[in-house]
C-alpha cells in the first residue's frame, strides 16, 4: 500500500508541475514565433529556457522528498555550467532521464538533443522544442545519396545552420550511443561484445561532432548501474521501489582528430572514430562491471 500511495501522489505531483509549466512555456513559444524581432525572441528563448530549467528543478525536488532512491552522483565537481559538452551514456530505463538530470541540472549547461526534422510537427512539443532551439537535423539514406548526389553535404549544412542559434549559449548534448535502451534480448540479438551494453552506434554523433566541432571541446562520459539486477521501470521509480543508482561522470577532452571529419564519405576517418567509440564502450562496460560489484559488496539506500 506505501508504495502504490508514493506512486500516485509523485504522478501528481509531476502531472501537475509539468501542467502548470506548459502553460506559460508555451506562450512564449509562441511569441517568439509570431514577433520576427530578435531582441524580443532572444528575450522569449531566455523565458523558456527558465520555465524548463524550473520545471526540471520541482521534478528533482519531488524525486528527492517523495522517494527513497540514494542517487550516488560522482564527478559532479568537474562540471561547469559555462562550458559547452557533449554527454553520452548508457541507457537501460526510462529512469536514466531522471537520474541524468539530477546528476548535471543546474551543474552543467542546460540539456539540448539533435531531433528528427519530423519531430517539429508533434503537437505543442514541436513548439517548444523548437522555442528551446534543440536543432532538427535530416539525415539522407545512403540509398537517396545514391540516387541524388547532389544531396551530399546538403543535411550537415542544415544542421550546421540551426547550431548557429546555438554559439555563445553552453549546452550538454546528449547523445544515448545505443540508440535504444538495453535489454537481454536486444544484447541477444546483436550478439554484442560486451556484457553490459549494447553495440554503439557511432554516425550519429560523429555528426553531432561535425556540425559542433567549433563549439565543443570536450564530453561527459556518463555511466548509471542500478542496484536491481534489472534495469528498474520508471513506475518503480514513482512509487519508490528504486534503491541506489550510481551515476559515474567523467569528464575528458575531445579529442581533436574525431571532431571535424567526413564520417559518411572517409572510410579511414569513418574507422578510426568507431575505433574511438568501441574504446569508451569497452573502457565503460568494465566500469559497470567494477561499479555493479561495489554495489552488491556496499549496498545503500
């Protein structure tokens, strides 16, 4: 019964934080949609981007009153909120998202994620992902290339375009390698090399790099293990049944010979950054290995 009541009233909570959020969000999305003067939408994208920042701040807050979980946060002295970063990490749970915010909100600049293009015409959240300046990138198939080679270049272009709104405003791009969250079948399926993750996938974030590459200059290597043997659902979270969750950060330079690179086109550039990538995966499934083994020896929460 606690735990079903926890439940309920963190769903409610965050219902309505997120409800009485959305209202003003989206005003001055809209403003700054429909006043084509810059000073005034700089102005609106500043009133968002607070909005949101609050929005995730309660969400933490109500994690943190109303639930158990022992978030074990390390490496949150080597963040800056003035600096610009590339974070990846490894994804298990509709969870991570949380425990990613309460690991670098307000310690970091605030969150920014490449979408799809098509992605701006989902209701009212096109709005606003559109008023927080996440960029909408379009990726041609190797198979349109092909079929129009006029087309090469053009989709890095677009993009590169829409990160200029981002110059002289830090962010944390995030990035999930895998591309989906890990399950025993997926890790199956693929046949992946290592035990606790899933193969990366490295193009998308060779292009996050490209279309960045005068602006970052270096990444957040973000590691989660959870206490549970599998990875906790977020109603598990809601209604406290979550324990302690580790989220190991490290921070280190980008290195600059994987920045700026043609991953589509240069084979040799093409290998040595999966080269790159297969490294931080084989250095990070080691670490879930020693991290999970310190959590059954030293359990808290």
């Amino acid at each position: 019964m606690y735990n079903l009541l926890t439940g309920v009233v963190t769903s409610l909570l965050l219902l309505l934080n997120t409800l009485v959020g959305m209202v003003p969000l989206l005003f001055f999305a809209l403003l700054k949609l429909l006043v084509p003067i810059q000073w005034f939408r700089d102005f609106c994208f500043e009133a968002v981007r607070f909005i949101a920042a609050t929005w995730i701040s309660i969400n933490i807050l109500i994690f943190r009153y109303l639930t158990p979980t022992y978030w074990d946060i390390r490496g949150q002295h080597k963040l800056s909120r003035q600096e610009s970063l590339l974070v990846i990490s490894n994804h298990q749970s509709w969870v991570d998202i949380p425990a990613l915010m309460a690991a670098i909100h307000g310690k970091a600049p605030f969150f920014t994620f490449f979408l799809k293009r098509e992605l701006i015409w989902v209701p009212l959240l096109g709005l606003a992902w559109w008023a927080l300046e996440y960029p909408f990138m379009r990726r041609h198939s190797k198979a349109e290339l092909e079929k129009n080679p006029q087309l090469r270049g053009e989709d890095l272009a677009i993009t590169r375009k829409a990160c200029d709104r981002l110059k002289g405003r830090p962010v944390s791009l995030v990035n999930y390698l895998e591309g989906t969250r890990f399950t025993p079948a997926k890790h199956d399926q693929q046949q992946s090399p290592y035990q606790y993750l899933l193969k990366p996938k490295s193009g998308g974030v060779a292009f996050t790099l490209n279309a960045m590459h005068d602006q970052l200059y270096s990444y957040l290597d973000v590691t989660l293990v959870y206490a549970s043997e599998q990875p906790p659902t977020f109603w598990d979270l809601l209604s406290g049944r979550v324990g302690q969750v580790i989220i190991d950060i490290q921070k280190e330079p980008l290195p600059k010979a994987m920045l700026a690179g043609d991953y589509q086109e240069d084979p040799v550039f093409r290998k040595a950054f999966q080269e790159w990538v297969n490294q931080l995966w084989q250095e990070k499934d080691q670490r879930i290995a020693r991290l999970r083994q310190e959590l059954m020896a030293n359990p808290k929460g």
